[in-house]
C-alpha cells in the first residue's frame, strides 16, 4: 500500500468538556502535527478519553474548536468527520465475518471494489484467509488486528486508538505495538493514541502529551519527557523518580547549589525548571549507583548514605530501596550485567549520581506524591523494540 502524504494538522482550540460540576478537559490547546504518532498519556480520569472522543464527535464539546486542516470539524456528525477510531473493545459486529466487519464502512459509502480494498487490508495486517471466520474463532490480537483494518480501510486522515492494547496480556501487547508501528509506516495519516502505560507511549509515539486535571502538563519527545520533566506529576507518572526536597541557594558558574537535608547539592542550571527558592531535586534511580563508603563513590559525584532497606528482582535488573540517614528513601535500579553481586538487604551503602543527571523542579509543585520516590514501576530503561 503507498504512504499517504498527511493532509494538516489537528488542531485543538480552548477545548473543554463539563459534566455538571466536573471539569474533564479544560481549554485545551494542542496541535497534532499532520503525519505524526502522536500519544495522550495519563492516569484515569485525566480527560485523555474524554479527549478522543470530542474529536471523534461522540462527545459534544462544551466550549472550544477542533480543527483538522483548514477545516472546522467542531460541529460535524462523526460519520461525517474524517476520522475513525479504534477500541479497547474492538467493537467488532459478532453476527458479521471477518470480511463484512472490514467491508462495513465501505459499504455504506457504497465505495466501488469493497472486495479488494478489503483483502489488501487484510493481507496487510496479516489476516489472510481469515475472511469468512466469526469475532469469536479469533484471539484477542486477531480481533484487534480487524477492528485495525475496518478502521484503516476507510483510509482516515486520523485514527483514534483508545487504549487499543488494553485488554491484551503482555506478551501480546508487545507484539501488536510492533504491528502498530509496522501499519503506521505503510499506511501514513495521522494516528492519536489515548493510553495510560508509560512504556506504550513511550515505544510507540513521537511526541507524547501527558495530561492531568484536563490540561497538557507537559508535551514533547518520549526522550525529552523522561530525561528533563517539567512538572513533578511527569516525574513521578512517565517512569520514576527520586525527589528531594530543597532550596536553592546560589548560583556556581552553569551550576544552581541547592541545599537539602543539611547537605549541598548541585545542578546544571541548563536542567532546572526553577533558579530560586524551594526545590525538588531529582534524580532516575537507573542514575544513582550504589558504592560501599564515601571513598568509593568517583570524584564529582553527590551522595547520600543509608541502608539497603528491600530488594526487588525485575529479571533485567534489580531495585534496591534505601533508607536513607538524610530521612528520605532513595530507589536505585542496577541492570543486571551478568557481574555484579546482589547487595544483601541491611547492607549500608553510599547512593551516589553525577549532577548531570540530576533536574530540578518548582518546590511549590505538589502534584507529585510526596518528595522522595514515586509509586510507580520503574520502566525498563530501553529504545524502541
């Protein structure tokens, strides 16, 4: 099939949505660039579905334009919008086969050689020969990969995932973000993906909008997002951090000091998001090592010491807790490289990072769990499978 060249961008205008007193997407502004895998990231309730569907016209905006090129698409009927949308359900019709599922759209716009653009549909998310098989003879990806061609079939200028690979087990999961990102490449247009896993948006998406309380916190690469977050809620959602809990007190050459727990930290002024007053420190725990004493932690390196105080074991890696003397719990992962040793649980250690890998955030911001780590999984420090 020949790529599509993308035809505008979508664009969101003061985008809002009231349900009674609930404010579920408040004046959002957002651009999609037109080509693009863009990701909606965040925990439920965010406004990220809520999102989706006003621009697949199933939910009426309360105020706010939605735009897709030059056109307005606020008022339109959803069979009249170019776009269509995939579920978390599939949504497959279980009195119809595999073939008339895919056909369907087509047959409404009574589209000329509806059999072939469905079996080149088919053959493209490899579903050859399925065609007179019902929903139900077919696994959770098999339906998925169809409820992918009947949308894709009627070539959208954008297609909505709404957590598309939600109901898949892990493995499968996987596997099927691999073929999202097969059918991108081949197809073209514009794809808008609504999840909540961290690790989807990140392996799937090329720019990625993480929402909370209706607004965008932060917008921008999976690299940018994790490697320099803006708020503390990106911290601690894309991922995990370690926040401590500080001042800044002055400035050193490209570096900010910044005091916390009785000790003097620094960051590179190019990584923080505040120049004064109070502060939260952060750190990934794949950044911070683990050292017996002070004198073994590498010249330039900050530190604090405490205590091994719990051990998980990820099977790519481990994740120790520890307890710090400063009183506040520090995560550390170590990847397993076949070499080092586990560290015994009561061990005393030394947690030490480079300052380079360290941000700083706006200390007034408590839209993260309390300073120290998040409750969140650590992901897998890793590319694009």
């Amino acid at each position: 099939m020949v790529v599509e060249e993308p035809s505008g961008a979508l664009r969101l205008v003061g985008l809002s949505k009231r349900f009674g007193d609930v404010t579920a997407v408040d004046r959002l502004d957002l651009t999609v660039p037109a080509g693009s895998y863009f990701a909606l990231l965040g925990p439920s309730g965010c406004g990220k579905t809520t999102t989706l569907r006003m621009v697949a016209g199933l939910t009426e905006p309360t105020g706010g334009r939605i735009l897709l090129g030059d056109g307005d698409i606020t008022r339109l009927r959803p069979y009249r919008r170019p776009v269509n949308t995939v579920f978390q359900s599939y949504a497959l019709f279980p009195h119809l086969d595999v073939f008339e599922n895919v056909a369907f759209g087509l047959r409404r716009r009574r589209v000329r050689d509806v059999a072939g653009q469905v079996r080149r549909m088919l053959s493209l998310v490899q579903l050859d020969g399925y065609e007179r098989h019902r929903p139900e003879q077919l696994s959770g990806g098999q339906q998925q990969r169809v409820a992918l061609a009947r949308a894709l079939v009627n070539r959208p200028r954008v297609l909505l995932l709404d957590e598309p690979l939600g109901a898949l087990d892990l493995a499968l999961r996987r596997r099927m973000q691999g073929e999202l990102r097969r059918l991108r490449a081949e197809v073209g247009g514009t794809f808008v993906h609504v999840t909540h896993d961290q690790e989807e948006a990140m392996t799937l998406a090329d720019t990625v909008a993480v929402m909370n309380a209706g607004q965008v916190e932060q917008l921008g690469t999976p690299a940018e997002l994790y490697e320099f977050p803006a708020t503390a809620f990106v911290a601690t959602f894309l991922g995990r951090s370690n926040l401590l809990t500080g001042t800044v007190t002055a400035r050193a050459g490209d570096d900010l000091l910044v005091e916390a727990y009785g000790r003097r930290f620094s960051v590179p002024s190019a990584r923080a998001r505040v120049d004064s007053g109070a502060a939260l420190l952060g750190v990934r725990p794949e950044k911070v090592r683990l050292a017996g004493t002070p004198e073994q932690v590498p010249a330039g390196h900050q530190w604090l010491d405490g205590t091994v105080g719990d051990i998980g074991y990820l099977g790519v890696g481990t994740e120790y807790s520890v307890p710090t003397g400063a009183g506040v719990e520090l995560s550390v992962f170590a990847a397993a490289d076949g070499e080092a040793a586990r560290i015994p649980v009561g061990t005393p250690v030394v947690a030490h990072w480079h300052p380079r890998h360290a941000f700083l955030l706006d200390g007034g911001d408590r839209s993260a769990p309390d300073a120290g780590t998040s409750d969140r999984p650590a992901p897998v420090p890793a590319g694009r499978e």
